[in-house]
C-alpha cells in the first residue's frame, strides 16, 4: 500500500469512495510481493500495480465492482486459470489479491494509519481477507507496539490477531496469517493479511566524494533513507549531494558510534565507506563490523583492501567480523564511472539481502525470485 498511499490519502481525506487490490499472497515466480497495491477510483483513474501489467485488467474490472457493492474480493490467478494468458500470469507465477472498498465511513482508522508511517512509527493493518461470513471479511485493525485500534468481530478472534500482528511488526514483514473462524490457533477458515510499515531501511555513506553522490541518488531510488558523512566540511555539503537525505559533517567512526547507541541503526542498515584513506576507514569500520547490521562494504584497490584488513585485524576484529566486509566493494560489472560503480554497489547489496549469486539470469536455472530473505549481515 505504500505506493499508494499519498494518492489513497488525497482521495480519503476529500471523502472519496476508491478500491484498493492487495497483493496478500504469492507462490512461485510472482512478479511483485506481499502488499504491492493498485488503487482504482470512481473516476476510473489507476495508481499502482499489483502484477506489472499481468492482471491489471481483470483487477480493475473487479475493483470497479467493488465500489459499487462494497463486498470486498479475495481472486487468484495464476497459470493453473483456464484463461491463463487473458487474466493469468504468463510468467509463472501465482497470486492472491485482495480487492476491498475504502472510504471514510469505513475505514476511520485510515488517518491514524497514514500519520504513523508518515512520522516513521512502526504500525501494521491487519485485514481478514477470508471467512465463511461476509460481515466479518474485510474487518480491519491498526496494530501498533504498544496499542491498536479498530476491532475485529469477537474478543477472541481480536487478540490473537492483534498478537501475531505485533510479531510481524518486530520482525518487519508482512504476509498472511490463518485461523479457525473464531481465530483459534489450530484450525482453517479465516485468512488475515498483516501489512507492516516499518520506516524506510538506512543506508549510510562515507566519504564525500563523486562516487558517493552517484551512490546516495541511487540509494534514495531503492527506497533507502540516505546519509552522506565525512569529516571534512568543504566537501560534505547538502549542494553536492541534493540526492541524500541528510549532509553530516562529524569524524565517520564518531557518527556511527553515537547514531548505533542512539538506535538509529538497525538490521536493515546499510554502510558503505568511500573514502579509501586509513585515517577514516579503519576506525570507521572497526566500529561499523561490531555492529549488526545488512551490509558494509569499503571501496579501494586490492592492495588498498590488503593494507586495510592487516591495520584491521591490529585493532582486534575477529576472522568472523572481518569476513563479514565487503571489500573491494561491489560485483564484477566492469565498472568505469561513479554511476556505474554505484550500480555495481547497490547489485552486491541486493545479491546479498536475497540470496542471489549475482551472474547471468540467462546462465541459470530454477526460481528468478527468492521469496525467502535470509539472514542479513552474512555472504551467503
């Protein structure tokens, strides 16, 4: 839904009725993941996808209908469909979407929702998306830490939702949960979709220089709130990187310390450090491979990266912290300019979040996508 989310907000606030399909599950080599969103208003107007232009049709279609009756829809397709390739996906892959009525009579929580993930608070919606009785699909509730709001059809079925929900929201993704009809643990018959909104992940860069600019526009494009830090105040300027988010002018490994005991950084954070010059890089990344975080990677030559991991291994950073930088930074794409070099970055840091070898697609067999993310922070 975050895609979304301006246009659906616009649209509420002037007391508009649209529909909204929701990618709430995938299987095999589906396009777009959990909670990919396509909104459809009265006018007709479309903002978003849900399968890249697979299903988009029969969605709208279906989404139009929606706004009329107001009994939402949970559709597959897939395939397996007799008309695979007029509303199926012709690459593979199989996907449920769910296609409900949103407006401000019913979906009052909606506000609450968009000024959480505006102000970067964790929150999760939890929708039923599945149950025998049409007066309790579509139910919904907000799902926050340390409250919720909205109510689903009995006390029973409201906590255990609210319960997993929260464990979703820690661990910061989203899919669908399954119940009995009155949300026992062991049964079938009731579907929730949780989709969590977590703040956008980190990515850190060190090092004010070419390189970083292309590397912090880039960074924004994936989605990632982008820091550039460097020391050295005529170079770490907001006019040489209008791309990052925040110009920190402070020592690197000073920033990464205070920013770590702050709890700015997280799991999902990003670290890569440009500057190749010792004085910088190697208490930056004696601080930054103690910390558990996605990725760290540090640019320079192989000679560069020899003499920085034996002054490493000086400052008493294990063989299994130290396997755990990527250095000489980047995959093998040949290259040449900062543009290019940020490309090769951001492909290493997307190789390594899924899972992926980083070769030809066209040299390989089986599965395109990995569904599983595993653990981050380690090669795989």
């Amino acid at each position: 839904m975050r895609e979304v989310l301006d246009e659906l907000d616009r649209r509420w606030r002037a007391g508009e009725t649209v529909a909204l399909g929701t990618v709430v599950s995938t299987f095999r080599s589906a396009p777009r993941g959990p909670g990919a969103s396509m909104l459809v208003a009265q006018d007709g107007t479309v903002t978003g996808s849900v399968s890249g232009g697979c299903v988009e049709g029969d969605v709208y279609e279906l989404a139009r209908a929606v706004i009329e009756d107001g009994a939402p829809v949970l559709q597959r397709y897939g395939v397996s469909d007799d008309d695979a390739f007029s509303v199926g996906l012709t690459c593979g892959g199989i996907i449920d979407v769910f296609v409900e009525r949103i407006d401000p009579q019913g979906f009052p929580q909606f506000g609450a929702l968009v000024d959480s993930v505006r102000d970067g608070e964790p929150v999760a919606l939890a929708t039923v998306t599945e149950h025998p009785d049409p007066v309790v699909r579509g139910r919904r509730v907000l799902v926050w830490r340390d409250r919720d709001e909205g109510r689903l059809a009995s006390a029973r079925m409201h906590d255990a939702v609210v319960d997993d929900a929260r464990g979703l929201l820690e661990a910061g993704r989203s899919g669908t949960l399954h119940y009995g009809t009155d949300g026992q643990r062991r049964g079938e018959g009731m579907s929730v979709f949780v989709n969590v909104f977590q703040p956008p992940p980190r990515m850190i860069v060190f090092g004010a220089i070419d390189f970083a600019s292309a590397m912090a526009r880039l960074g924004s494009f994936l989605g990632y709130t982008v820091t550039v830090c460097d020391a050295r105040g005529v170079f770490a300027t907001e006019a040489r990187f209008p791309g990052a988010d925040e110009v920190v002018v402070q020592w690197p490994h000073r920033y990464l310390a205070a920013e770590a005991e702050a709890g700015r950084v997280d799991k999902r954070t990003v670290i890569t450090v440009l500057t190749h010059d010792p004085k910088f890089d190697v208490p930056l990344l004696e601080v930054a491979l103690r910390l558990d975080v996605a990725y760290v990677g540090a640019m320079g030559s192989r000679r560069t990266h020899e003499d920085r991991m034996a002054r490493l291994r000086e400052t008493g950073l294990t063989d299994t912290e130290l396997e755990r930088l990527s250095s000489p930074i980047g995959l093998d794409l040949g290259a040449r300019t900062p543009e290019e070099t940020a490309v090769s970055i951001a492909a290493e840091i997307i190789a390594l979040r899924w899972g992926g070898g980083g070769g030809r697609l066209a040299e390989t067999a089986g599965p395109i996508h990995r569904h599983e993310e595993p653990a981050v922070g380690h090669r795989q």
